[in-house]
C-alpha cells in the first residue's frame, strides 16, 4: 500500500464532528493534534515497558503504535492540506543538508 491509498483508508474512518467539552468546542484540528500527541506517547510507552523487560512483543507493539501516529499524521495533512509526499522529501533534503554541513547532531530547529 502506498501513502495516497493510506490516506484514503485514513479520511474513510476520521468522524468530521464538533464535540462540546465542558464550555470549549474542541474541533477537528485540536482532535487530531491531540490524538498524534497521545499515540506517540503510546509509543514511548511501548518502549519504556521494553526496557523494564516486560516481556512484550514489541514489534508487534511498535507497529500497532507507530500505525496510530502515522493515521493521525495522514489526518493532520488532509485537515490542513498538506501533501505528506511534499514533507517527506522536504525532511530528506533537511537531513542532507545537515549531514553535509556537520550539522546532523547539534540543537535547535533551523540548524
């Protein structure tokens, strides 16, 4: 399966919906946002029991875990159209661009 086909499975099963919590509406973009927050910290958690040697399948984990963050990541490209074929290479091109400057393990964001 390639990423538009995902995608497409994605959009077929995130409920466009307005939920009322408490006094604030919280719309479709905090919803997603939130969920990709929650699943990768599902992620860390995965990993966290890991390395306690709870004795998990942890690939089998990981790739339960890490498909939730890549279906919100999808979410979160259509709700603000975004094209995520357009982030992937724009993510390589940052990583080389670093790389060739010696730049690959120093902070911050525009290094």
């Amino acid at each position: 399966m390639n990423l538009n086909e995902y995608k497409k499975h994605c959009l077929e099963t995130w409920i466009y919906t307005r939920y009322l919590y408490t006094t604030k509406e919280i719309n479709d973009n905090t919803r997603a946002l939130l969920g990709l927050i929650g699943e990768t910290g599902e992620v860390a958690e995965v990993y966290k029991k890991y390395l306690r040697r709870d004795f998990i399948d942890i690939k089998k984990r990981l790739e339960q875990e890490l498909g939730d963050v890549l279906y919100y990541i999808m979410i979160i490209c259509n709700l603000f159209n975004l094209d995520i074929n357009k982030i992937l290479e724009l993510n390589i091109k940052k990583l080389k661009s670093r790389k060739e400057r010696n730049k690959i393990k120093s902070d911050g964001d525009n290094k």
